[in-house]
C-alpha cells in the first residue's frame, strides 16, 4: 500500500513538472499602430494649449443665484446678445452666469456697458484657474 501512495506520488509530481512547463501566463504582444498625424495634432494642441489660459481672460457675470433663475438668465442674454457666448458656473452654493471670454480689459468693459442696460447687477470679473 505504501509503494502505491509513493508511485502515486511520484507521478503526479512528475504529471504536474511537464504540466507546468508548458503554462505560460500574460505572454502577449502588443503592436500599436499609430498615425503619424495624431502626433502633428498633438504638438499643434500643445502649442496652442498655454494661450488658452482661463486667468487671462475676462469675463462679465450677469446673475449669481439658484439653478433654474441662472437657466433662465443665460438663455435671455444668449436671445439678446447673440455674438456673445456664455456658461454656467457652480461656486458653492451659487450658480453664476458668465458671459464672454474677452482677452482685454477695454473690451469687456465696452461690453459690460451694453449689458448693464439689460441686467444692472452685471460686473467684470477676471475668473482664477
């Protein structure tokens, strides 16, 4: 009885060795593929990322108050002053409407003038990043 447990033994360890030598696991190969104008666009995204900056810009706020009065606010002034463009922004725990994305001073102003006639709590802000 004692030789079987050993034979049994034997073989499996012997079984399991072969088995063992062939199991390969996670070998694979990857080959990517890519065009080369992806890399193009991406230095051209680059370049023109920096000049984008949020804290070089102006911008006017026209409301600050609850979601459905800010709603209301940015789709009269888009209705009224098409040319220019406008988002909400959520501070805690207001939601603010800012119009425009002037690059100087004078040209927020100019415009701050024609937008206080329509919303005279509107003022100049300059938005940190």
């Amino acid at each position: 009885m004692r030789i079987l447990t050993i034979r049994n033994s034997i073989f499996c360890i012997a079984y399991l060795s072969i088995f063992s030598l062939k199991v390969s696991a996670q070998e694979t190969k990857i080959n990517i593929q890519q065009n080369p104008k992806f890399e193009q666009l991406l230095n051209e995204k680059r370049k023109t990322n920096p000049s984008i900056a949020v804290n070089e810009r102006y911008k006017i706020q026209i409301f600050s108050g609850v979601s459905e009065k800010a709603k209301k606010a940015l789709n009269d002034c888009k209705l009224n002053f098409p040319n220019l463009d406008g988002t909400i922004v959520f501070n805690t725990p207001n939601y603010k409407v800012w119009i425009g994305n002037f690059k100087t001073r004078i040209d927020a102003e100019r415009n701050l003038t024609e937008l206080k006639k329509s919303y005279p709590n509107a003022f100049l802000i300059k938005p940190k990043k």
